[in-house]
C-alpha cells in the first residue's frame, strides 16, 4: 500500500494505533524505578498465593478422600442390610499403602481373615488405596497430634479398627475405631460408631489443637 500524502503532494507519518498512544502516555509518569519495583511487588505476591492455593487443594483433596471413606462404609452397612449378609471394610497392609475393599460373609459365620483368604467370604469389586483416587493422600496420623480421644498420638498408623482391621456391619452395626486420613498438612479422621455403623468426618484444626466438624 503507498504511503499517505498531503495536498502537497508528499508523504505524511502513519499514525500510531490509539492503544499504542495510550500506553505510551500512562507510561510517561512511571520511572523506571517504578516500574522495577512494581513488578518486584507482583513477584512477591504471587509467591505468597501460590502455597495458600497449594494448601487449599490439600485440604480439599483429603476432605473428599475422608467423605469417600465415608461413604464406602455407609454403602456397605446399606448393603448388608438389604441382603441380611456380614458385609465390611477390610484394610489390608500393602505397599506404599493400606489396601481396602468390600466383602461379603460366604458362609454365615460372619467376615473372618481365614474365610477370605479361603475364597469363601468373597470381595465386591477391586481393592483400592486412597492414593490411586486422591493424589498426596494416604492413611495415617502425624506423631504428635492427638487422636480425636484426645490422647496424645506416638504412631503413624492410621488405621485403628481392630487387629484384624475388618469393618463388620452385619446387621447395619460396625466395627468402632476411627479412620485417619492425611494429606500433605491436611489432617481428617472417619469416626466409625459401632452402635450404629454411622460415621462422622472430622477435621484436625492446629491452631486450636481440636477436631473439628468440617
């Protein structure tokens, strides 16, 4: 395209986009100083947000791990009600992780070790580690913290059921313990009541050192 020209007959300057033009007049009342330091500031800031943002997918992250606990077990105190059938939880030490899956009583004498290893009390699905669904989450209990009996805690294991760690709801009961689920500084709990088979998510707060109803 040839240049613009006058009446004259010579060339003229293209004009500047009108954005260019305004850029360039906010620009004339900062320093370069100014500007150093502004961007210096949106460093910072971004380095303060970016661990309250990782922190907060933490929390999130073991939250929902602590409520699908949850709901695995009111899923299995639902089921044993309807089939009239031993139906449980059982967590099994594996590598990084506690394994755990859901069974069914083959032979009416309620969910046993011997039973399942023998095939006759049979699982209900694929065993599952909370890590493989929830990224950073695992069972367990960070020394130090205090059960949510308000005992002070000397171990890390984070599964407290019984020595056979079964979850037993034969008739809409469980088996009572508690749960611990950790992420990477999220702490929650899965209060079982054995009465009921009923459940309850807690959260450990260490600013007041209680837990707490999410």
């Amino acid at each position: 395209m040839p240049p613009a020209t006058n009446k004259s007959g010579g060339s003229r300057p293209r004009r500047r986009p009108a954005f260019i033009r305004h850029m360039q007049t906010q620009l004339r009342g900062f320093t370069v100083i100014e500007l150093v330091f502004a961007i210096a500031l949106g460093v910072v800031l971004t380095a303060l947000v970016l661990p309250i943002g990782a922190d907060a997918l933490d929390d999130m992250r073991t939250r929902a791990a602590a409520r699908y606990l949850s709901g695995r077990i009111a899923t299995a105190r639902l089921g044993a009600i309807n089939r009239s059938q031993a139906t449980g939880l059982r967590f099994l030490v594996s590598s990084p992780d506690y394994q755990f899956s859901t069974y069914i009583d083959g032979n009416g004498n309620g969910l046993r070790t011997a039973d399942i290893t023998a095939s006759v009390d049979t699982p209900v699905g694929p065993a599952r580690q909370l890590g493989s669904d929830f990224r950073g989450v695992h069972f367990g209990l960070a020394v130090g913290i205090p059960d949510v009996d308000g005992v002070r805690n000397t171990a890390a294991d984070g599964v407290r059921i019984g020595t056979a760690r079964i979850l037993i709801s034969p008739d809409g009961t469980a088996t009572s313990g508690t749960l611990y689920v950790q992420g990477t500084r999220a702490q929650y709990a899965v209060r079982v009541l054995g009465a009921t088979g009923r459940t309850r998510v807690l959260k450990y707060e260490p600013g007041s050192r209680a837990w707490v109803s999410p």
